[in-house]
C-alpha cells in the first residue's frame, strides 16, 4: 500500500525525471499528479535520450503502468506526438500500461493562444511561462468553463464545446488585437482525431490507484516543477498554476494521506531557475558558464521544453530548508554533484542578509526577497571527475563532507546522488 512521491525541492529542472526513473524499477505504477508539458524531464539510458513532457518517466520501464492524474493539464496533440514517439523507438504504451484520468483538463490551441497575448501584453514584466497554454488551461478549471478530458469519449459532446471555447477566445483575441484568431473548423478536426486516438486511454484514475494501493501496490507519485514553482508556495507571481509539492500528489491523484510512506525532495548540488523573479545566489558571465554549460549536451542547464538557458546560482539552503518544511520531506536526492569537481571554495548559501538583519527562512515578499544577500559559508572543494563513482565511501572526502554538510543543515538523510547524466551514474546511500 505506499506511496512514495517525489518532488522538486527548488525552481524546477532538478532531475526529478532520472530519479523517478531509479525508483520506477521498484515500482508497479508511476503516476504524474500536476502541470501539463510545460515540464520537461530527461531519462538518459546509453545513447537514448528521452525527453518527456506529459507521459510519467516510469514509462521507460516495460513492468510500470503509468497513470496521468487529474492535477494535469493535457494538451492531447502532444500526448499522442509522445506516444508516437516512443512507439517508434521501441517503448510500449498502450491502454493497459497508460491510463489517462478523465478528470484532467483539456489545453487547446484557444489557451495557447491567450497565453501568448497576455505575455506579450506584459512586455518586459512578463513572467516569462512557457506559452503553452497551461496557466489559461488552469484558469477556465478554476472558473469552471474549462474542458475535462473525459469529453473525449463523446465526440459530439466534445465538438460543440471546442467551438463554443474557440469562439469565445477569438472575441477575446480580436478585442486584444495581439494574436490571430484562430480557425475553429481545423481546431475541431484535431480534437475528433484526439477523440478517437484516445478515448481508450480514459479511466477513473483515482479509483484505479485507490484498488492498486489497497492491494498492496507501489506507486510513484512524480511531480513536475519545483517548491518554488508553487501557486501558494511559491515566488508569486512567478510561479506556475497547478500544485507541484508534495500535497499536490493527493490532490492530483485523487487519493488521500494515508498511504504516503516517503517523500523524496530532488535538488541540484547548485541552484537554478528558467524564468523571471529574483535568484539570491544567481551568478553571471564565465562564473555562471562553469555551472550551466555551453548547451551542447542534453544535461546542459538549458530548459528540456523551451531551450532557454537556466540561471544559476550556487546552492541555496535556505530554499531548501523552506522545502523541507512545506513538503514534509523524509529524504533529498542530490543531482549533479559532478558538476561541482574541481572548484577549489564551493560557496553554500546558508542565510541571507536584508538591510543588516539576517534571516534564516525563506521571505513570501518578493521585494524583501529581491533585497537580500547571501549569507556564504565556503566548503573545501575536490579535484577530479567523479562519474565512474558507485558508493558514497570512494567519493574524495570534501565531496563527502559537502553532501553531509547539507543533510546536518536540513536534519533529513541524502539518500541517492547523481554523478553523471546515465541511468546507472547514481549511488545508492
């Protein structure tokens, strides 16, 4: 009956998906719980990079079901574009190893749309989303007027309300005068494909992980996102529209807190962020390079969904210990630790200091955010590439004294570290 849920400790891109893929192979279902493809994850196995957007990444392993929770915003183009995808290479996902719960709401070429007007009517204060669709997705749930996904399965049903909601955007857009209106008659030809392609995938997924879980099932809860990405919880307004935390898994899945056993935060050994907002610890020029690389291989800090370059910062433990809190968190595992050989001094963010005063716990107040400084305490750094690296006791011995430095600071154990972007390149502690 456990269920074990994994999330993002900082502002996303953490590694979520390789971890999620580890645990998988311990796992009978893998269920996302929130957000919609504007989240990307990388699972890196040999010379196959696999870049997934709505499917969890348990779908890599052939004995996992995987389950799309009603938290999720689906665009189905592109649920069907991944599908493909994978089918092509070789991954079976078919109706019996995918379920897509019919409670999800519908991102349409109308919310793409909206989106992308109203981040051009922000200009140079624009939050800086993904243009997606996933925040007017969310916004017509919350308003009531959005489109489930259970109209697939009435096809009908279906057609009347994608030219009722394209009508409607298009008054809007042509109010606005920023975006084209769009052409409801092809609009509704995508959506009758999707109605067919994917009627077979619908289920109650909520009863269906309630039976798995009484049954004595594992399952995976996978977030999308990062702590700080929260609607609540989160740099507001720079944040996204759904739930990424740990309470966003049984919201998301429809299930409830007494099957939860561990809660896995994921964190980068530094920080980074796509987006607007403010970034403590943010570094720039050549400093900022040494971190996120020169975009040239997969597990560059670039983003998996749009391709912009990440900012980064050195690793902030104030972030962290605000994610310790609001999630519950039981255990972290640390990504990318390799990235961090031979930095003589590694700065570590400890406090920061607003106006003289220090503070030790991560401020709701943007401005007071905006206004602080980082508090660095400077850890002894090690020579040499890590990668081959497969127990914690043959790690040089300043990398061992920084993964432990970071799990006295959060009072929680570092169970799984990342060496490198591979499947196998993580040790088990």
């Amino acid at each position: 009956m456990p269920l074990d849920i994994i999330v993002g400790t900082q502002w996303g891109d953490e590694g979520k998906g390789r971890i999620t893929d580890l645990l998988a192979a311990k796992a009978d279902i893998v269920a996302r719980y929130s957000g919609g493809d504007n989240a990307g994850h990388t699972v890196s196995i040999g010379d196959e990079i696999y870049k997934l957007h709505l499917l969890p990444s348990g779908i890599i392993n052939p004995n996992v079901t995987c389950i799309i929770g009603n938290g999720l915003v689906v665009n189905p183009t592109v649920l069907l574009g991944e599908i493909q995808d994978l089918f092509v290479r070789g991954i079976d996902v078919t109706p019996q190893r995918l379920k897509l719960s019919d409670r999800a709401h519908l991102v349409t070429p109308g919310h793409i749309a909206l989106d992308q007007s109203a981040e051009l009517a922000k200009g140079d204060k624009a939050i800086g989303t993904t243009q997606r669709g996933i925040g007017p997705t969310y916004t017509h749930k919350t308003a009531r007027t959005g489109l489930r996904t259970g109209l697939l399965a009435d096809k009908d049903s279906l057609l009347d309300a994608i030219s009722r909601h394209i009508e409607s955007v298009n008054q809007k857009l042509l109010i606005e005068q920023r975006i084209p209106k769009l052409d409801v008659n092809e609009i509704k030809s995508q959506f009758a494909t999707c109605s067919d392609l994917l009627t077979p995938f619908l289920a109650d997924t909520s009863h269906f992980l309630d039976d798995a879980l009484n049954g004595k099932a594992n399952v995976l809860a996978e977030g999308a996102q990062g702590t700080l990405l929260d609607l609540d919880h989160g740099t507001y307004p720079f944040v996204t529209s759904s739930w990424p935390i740990s309470a966003g898994a049984l919201l998301g899945l429809g299930i409830g807190p007494k099957h939860v056993r561990r809660v896995i935060g994921v964190a980068k050994a530094f920080t980074s962020r796509v987006g607007s907002g403010p970034f403590p610890t943010e570094l720039f020029a050549d400093a900022a390079e040494r971190l996120r690389g020169s975009g040239q291989k997969p597990w560059d800090e670039y983003g998996t969904t749009t391709g912009r370059p990440r900012r980064v910062g050195w690793l902030d433990l104030v972030i962290l210990k605000y994610a310790v809190r609001v999630n519950g968190l039981t255990e972290l595992a640390l990504t990318k630790l390799d990235i961090l050989s031979d930095i003589p001094n590694i700065p570590v963010c400890v406090a920061y200091n607003y106006h003289d005063q220090v503070i030790d716990s991560f401020p709701a107040d943007l401005k007071v955010l905006g206004e602080c400084e980082p508090i660095l305490d400077y850890l002894a750094g090690w020579k040499g590439d890590i990668a081959s690296i497969r127990k914690r006791n043959d790690l040089p011995l300043n990398a061992k004294k920084y993964v432990d430095f970071i799990q006295e600071f959060l009072g929680i154990p570092v169970r799984l570290i990342s060496v490198g972007p591979e499947r196998d390149q993580i040790i088990i502690c």
